[in-house]
C-alpha cells in the first residue's frame, strides 16, 4: 500500500468522518469512535488471560453470560500501561461482534463537524495510519478518530480468542 493509499480515507471511511463521536483518553492524547459502534461502557472485570494471544489481548469477560474479548488499546498501540483509576472498558461492535477495548478515560460524546476533520498527515513509509478516519481539531483541542474496524480487524477472531479459552479450562 502506498502512502497515500494509507492517508486517504476510503469512501466509507469519509462518510464516517463527521458526526457524534464517543471521546476517549489514553494518556494524554484523545481519541474518537463512532458513537454507532459503541454497544456500552462498563467498569472493568475481572478478566480471564488466554494463553498464546497476544499481549496487548487482555483476555476475555463474562458479561451478563456472554464471553467477549477485551483488546488493551495502549498495548495495541504500543504505549506503557496506566496507572488510572478510572479505565474503563468500551464495548463496541465489530462486524457485528462484540469487543471491549480498555481505554484510560471515557470523555464524553461530540458532534464533530466534517470541516473540523483533516487528513491524516504524512509521516513517511513506515507509520501506518490506515486506522485513522481522520483528525478533528475542535474547541483547541486535536482528536485521532479511529475506524475501530480497522484498528481491530488484524486480531485474533473473537471465536479463536474463546475456543483457546475452553481449550485451556
């Protein structure tokens, strides 16, 4: 894929690029995802580890009598954990599987303006920023929205996550 392959948004992705959008943290950056991908937020669990994923996979939860995977979003995206009190876990749909992402802090919802977003910019051939919908700069403040299908779509499948937990019961 070229560089510029990576930095322009697909047809879906541009229409994606405006609307409401829940905020979140990781350290001191802010995040957005599609308010429609967003099934819940809770507190965390206790998590269950799966051996052999990897370790940004935390593990999987039993929530209200369904198993869901959960992803450590600062592990995935190679950052050091947190020390906050206040992670949470984010539920979102995943080509319609459930996922929950632990993220810092929950913000809270925007509506983004489609001229308050940009492209992604350059940063050469070794950063892949195809998991950015954009940038939406608002009220002083720069957002990375993230298509959370992208950022999720290279993982483990949901169903291997579970059958290597039933493997390792």
């Amino acid at each position: 894929m070229s560089i510029a392959q990576a930095i322009v948004p697909t047809q879906g992705a541009a229409q994606r690029r405006a609307g409401k959008f829940l905020t979140f943290t990781l350290g001191e950056e802010e995040y957005g995802v599609e308010i429609l991908k967003v099934h819940e937020i809770i507190g965390t669990l206790p998590i269950t580890r799966v051996p052999g994923t990897p370790a940004y996979i935390c593990g999987i939860v039993n929530l209200r009598g369904k198993v869901i995977p959960i992803v450590h979003l600062r592990r995935k995206f190679s950052m050091a954990d947190s020390t906050s009190d206040e992670s949470c876990i984010i539920v979102v749909q995943v080509h319609d599987v459930p996922i929950g992402i632990v993220v810092d802090q929950v913000s809270e919802v925007v509506n983004i303006a489609g001229s308050d977003v940009e492209d992604v910019p350059e940063f050469g051939g070794d950063v892949n920023t195809e998991f950015l919908l954009g940038v939406a700069k608002s009220d002083g403040r720069v957002r990375l929205l993230l298509d959370i299908e992208r950022v999720l779509s290279g993982d483990v499948q949901r169903d291997e996550i579970v059958a290597g937990a039933a493997d390792a019961a």
